[in-house]
C-alpha cells in the first residue's frame, strides 16, 4: 500500500522497526507503538499510542498520531498482541476524527491484525512540531484470504448445502485456489471454504464456525482423509477396488480418491484442491503407502475451473493393467484410459442385487467392461453384452475369458440393436441398462428424458412376463421421482404391467449428504414384469 506521508515509494523491509519499547525510561520517552487494525463493516480503526495529547493527522491516511513531546522518536512496532506500550493513550479513530474512548490493552488476537504501521529505523519521525521531515509511512499487510457473501448465500449455508455460487459473492479479498475465511453481510464469520473464481460454484465450504484464525487445511485434509479411509474399512466391502473418498460427501468437496488394489487414483476438481493435490499425495503415501498415485485430472468439469485436463503419474508406479476383484469377478483395468478412474465402482452392490433375480437370457445394455454381464451371466443360460465401444467390448470378452464367463459381447447402439432385436421377435429373461449420464446439465434434460424413455420402453417390449429389468441413470439431473415417472410413462406405452421389486442407489462407498442432492446420482430400479 502506498506511504502515508510520500506514495508509492517502498521500504526495504530489513529497515522496519520491530523492537517495542520496554521499561527503559528513554526508550518509553522516545518510542511510539501503532497497531492499526484493518477497517471492517461495523467497526473503527483502533490506534494505540505512547505518552502525547497532540493528535497529528499524518498524510491523509487517516490516523491520528500523538508524539513525543519532546523529542522526535523513532517508532516501535506492536508486541504479539499487545501495544507496544500498555500505559497507552488510546482513541477510537475514523476516517478523520479522533474520538476518546477507552479500548482494552489487548488491543487484537493474533490473526485480526490485518495491518502494521511501521517507520523505517533511521528516521526521525513526526516531531511535537508536526514536521514529518520527510520520512515514510508504511503499511505492511498480513491479508487473510477473505469472502463477503450475500444474505441469500448465508441463508443457503444455514440451510446445509456447502456450496455458494458466483451470483451470491458479495466481495473477494483472494487469490484463486486460496482457502478463504468467509463472512456473512453484517461480517460475522460463517467459516472457510475453498474459493475458485472460474466456476459458477464460487465457494465449497470444508469448516463451519465464527473463528478468524487462519484455518490449517492441510491438517484438516489429513484428518478427513483418515477419517474416510476409516469408514471403508468398517464396510468390509468384498472387492479390493472401491472409492475411499466421495467428495463433499467426506467432508473433502472436489475431492475424489478411488483405490484399485495397491494402487489408488485421485481427481482434484476445484483450483483450490488441485492446489492442494501435493498435501493430499503426502497423506495418502503416510496413511495407505500405495505402490503408486494416478491423478486423473482429465474430466471436463475442470474445465469450468480453469484447469488442464491432464493425467500425472504423482508418485510410485502406475502399470498399464491392474487386476482387481469384485464379488467374485476378476477385472483387468486401464486406470489412465478407462471410464471415471478405470471402473464404475458405484453399482458394484447393484450388480449383486440384481444377480439375486437374475435367470434365463441376459441382455446387458451399455455393458461398458461387462460388469452387469459377468456377475448376472453366471446365473443365466445366455448373455449377449452390447456397447458402442470396440475397446469396451474387447475388455469384455477378456474379462468373460479370465472368470470362464459365457458372453456374446457385440460393437453397437444400444437404441439402433434394441429396435432390431424387437423386430427379430427376441425375448429375454432379464435385461440390464446402465446408460452413461444423458443429462450432463439442465439443458439436456428434456433430451434425456426422451431417451431413458425410449431404452426402457423397447427393453419391457423385449422382456418376458416374469421377467425382470434392471434399470440406471446416473444422470443428477434427472432425479428419483423425474427417473419413475420416465419408467411408468415407458410401461404404459409398452402396455406392461410392472411392479417395483427393489429401488436402490450408489454403493456405500458412495455415500450422499443429506441436504446436498448433488450427491445421490444413481438411480437403480430392480423391476418385474408382469405381463
């Protein structure tokens, strides 16, 4: 910040006087201790001052300065918390009036002292004459990243979702990436959250709480990622892959960790996390010593972040196949190429679910690496497995070849091959559809819907009665009761009559925060056709 008495002239910051005057009678004599503290909403500068009346007003900075009355003195910085001096006179200074007040002596905590007022040590400063005689006054700033929200952004929060969007940022005191404390209108504390100013999604709250003190993230980081790792271990979950952190979900927004044997996988979707990607790998090697991290930063939602979609091998080794188990289905997975971070390991409890029902001819839609199809197709006669992929399907076919599973793995669209299979007059027993997201955003949904729709009516045209279809959509945007409707609106037109056998969601590794409906995503309806 500029100087008070001559602007934009800086201080070699070895010149700053940091020694407070003590009990010496000359030095109490000649040294004068400031504190000024950052001017906030509500309140007043706050200035304590050393044995004078004269008030001076020193460059238009808005400080009234008393000084020595005898002598010109050089100026002693705070100590820790306190004046330099506690015998102090003390005002209540602002803007340009100086009004009397008595103030504490504990003139601010630690981490409030936004500001320092500091003379550089040779000089001799302001006299009783109010002669400056040509010296510098400095500020020197220990800014706390900061947001100020609007009164709607603090309702949202009240009402628990951690999220504040851009249009509810009221001022930003911040870099991007920073961990920010934020404040409410009137200035009260609300916490600290992690700030991003690319992202509609300006702020993702990690602490809750009035304290102004700097918040150790990566402490906090730490702590959460034990406590996550903790939790799936208690699930005793049959698979060595699976998620070891869901993001906001455990408490870490934009943060992902999946874990493939001895191998884990991280994306870090906000700047602020991506930041904190190397205190994140730190902790992980400490807590899990993994042969190797794979950060798979490449999904578009970065984009909107202003990140490079990148893959980055961030410590050990990352082979180019890695074997994992799940209920009893051994997969090969490629962790830099495959879908999300190698496999869909949100419906590995929807697929032993459905295998509960599943019997005669199995037609697996959108099988991706055959997960549905390998757990099912060993309950059932026959299994034709389709995907638009020919990298997809081929890992289908080596999968079903490693775990001595028979599966008819085709190449094509889901929607051209179920027309097609209806107008051959096949029928099927059980039949899977686990679609990619169809609405990826609020635009597509009217799209999406047309599409859940068609997939299912041309699924229940193919199902026997007694039958049953397994029907998904991971599509956020397309809720539980919007996903049912779809299904109901599908049966009608297929003149089925069908019964709700299960609904069910993403595994428990997977876990949604009540408040935040950005959490539940997958929609899982175990269905039996009637007739």
């Amino acid at each position: 910040m500029a100087a008070a008495g001559e602007r934009r002239l800086e201080p070699d910051r070895q010149d700053l006087v940091r020694e407070p005057a003590r009990d010496d009678a000359a030095a109490d004599r000649k040294d004068i201790g400031i504190v000024v503290l950052a001017r906030q909403s509500r309140g007043e500068q706050i200035v304590a001052e050393c044995r004078a009346d004269a008030g001076d007003l020193v460059g238009r900075d808005l400080l009234a300065l008393s000084t020595a009355a005898d002598d010109d003195a050089p100026i002693g910085a705070a100590f820790g918390d306190r004046a330099a001096d506690t015998d102090a006179d003390r005002r209540v200074v602002d803007r340009l009036f100086a009004v009397r007040a008595v103030i504490v002596d504990r003139v601010t905590e630690f981490r409030e002292r936004l500001l320092e007022m500091f003379f550089q040590r040779e000089a001799r400063v302001i006299g009783a004459n109010r002669n400056s005689h040509g010296q510098r006054l400095y500020y020197v700033r220990e800014m706390i990243p900061s947001v100020v929200i609007s009164a709607r952004g603090e309702e949202r929060l009240r009402d628990g979702h951690p999220w504040i969007y851009r249009a509810d940022v009221a001022d930003v005191r911040a870099q991007p990436g920073d961990v920010v404390l934020v404040r409410g209108p009137r200035a009260r504390a609300l916490g600290h959250a992690l700030y991003s100013d690319r992202s509609q999604i300006a702020l993702r709250m990690i602490a809750y709480g009035a304290a102004d003190d700097d918040l150790d993230a990566d402490a906090l980081i730490r702590q959460r990622l034990d406590a996550a790792i903790a939790f799936r271990t208690s699930l005793a979950i049959d698979a060595t892959a699976y998620r070891l952190v869901h993001g906001e979900a455990d408490l870490l927004p934009s943060l992902i960790v999946d874990r493939y044997g001895e191998y884990l996988v991280v994306q870090a979707l906000s700047q602020a996390m991506d930041r904190r990607l190397p205190s994140v790998v730190a902790a992980l090697n400490d807590l899990l010593h993994p042969r190797g991290i794979l950060a798979r930063n490449d999904p578009r939602a970065r984009t909107l972040e202003g990140l490079e979609q990148r893959v980055d091998v961030l410590a050990g080794e990352i082979p180019d196949s890695v074997t994992v188990t799940e209920v009893g289905i051994e997969y090969d997975v490629d962790l830099r190429r495959g879908q999300k971070t190698g496999l869909f390991l949100d419906q590995r409890e929807n697929r032993a679910a459905a295998a509960l029902y599943a019997r005669g001819r199995l037609l697996d839609c959108f099988s991706y690496n055959g997960g549905f199809a390998l757990v099912l197709g060993r309950r059932c006669q026959e299994t034709i497995a389709i995907d638009v992929s020919e990298d997809a399907v081929a890992r289908v076919r080596q999968n079903a070849a490693r775990n001595s599973v028979a599966i008819d793995a085709r190449v094509g669209n889901v929607f051209d091959e179920l027309r097609g299979l209806e107008r051959l007059g096949e029928r099927f027993d059980t039949i899977v559809l686990d679609p990619p997201a169809f609405a990826k955003n609020k635009t597509a949904v009217a799209n999406a819907r047309a599409g859940y729709k068609e997939i299912n009516l041309r699924a229940l045209k193919l199902l026997n009665p007694g039958g049953t279809l397994v029907t998904c959509s991971c599509s956020y945007h397309v809720n539980e009761a919007d996903f049912a409707e779809i299904v109901y609106d599908a049966a009608i037109d297929a003149h089925a009559r069908v019964t709700v056998v299960e609904k069910r969601m993403q595994g428990r590794d997977h876990p949604v925060l009540l408040g935040v409906p950005e959490t539940y995503y997958l929609k899982c309806f175990i269905l039996r056709k009637l007739q």
